[in-house]
C-alpha cells in the first residue's frame, strides 16, 4: 500500500499546483484529489483580528482602559 500525504496547496491556473509544502515524492504519476478550501479558513491572523475588531466595533463594545485592567489585576492579586 502506498503512503499518502495530506498538505494544502494553491492552483496557479487549471493544470497546476504549488504545495504549501514539500513532500518525499520522486517525479511519477500521482493521484491528486482537489477540494476547495473555503475563504474563511484560510485566513491569518492579521485578517482574523481585523475582522474581529470590527465585529467588535459594530456591536459598541468598548474594550477596558489601562487603568481598569490594572485595578482589575491590583483587586485578583489582593
């Protein structure tokens, strides 16, 4: 039985592909099987973090202040 190896990649145009990572594969036939990974979850972490700020923002959350976080952190160490 053969091994298989899992890894994400991005299509350049309708023929080939550009893997995420490289994998212990001599040049031969393979067997590619292409599933479209959804915008969402290939995001970084920048991008998360804008989108949850603005999330954040629209709903009026307003994050404590300095001064809040610290006579927070003053009252837990008391």
């Amino acid at each position: 039985m053969s091994q298989a190896y899992q890894v994400t990649g991005e299509m350049t145009d309708s023929r080939h592909v550009t893997l995420d990572q490289a994998i212990p594969v001599a040049a031969g036939k393979v067997r590619v099987i292409v599933e479209r990974i959804p915008p969402s979850a290939t995001r970084d972490l920048a991008e998360f973090e804008r989108q949850l700020r603005e999330r954040q923002k629209a709903r009026g959350h307003v994050p404590p202040s300095k001064e809040e976080i610290d006579a927070y952190l003053k009252a837990e160490r008391s």
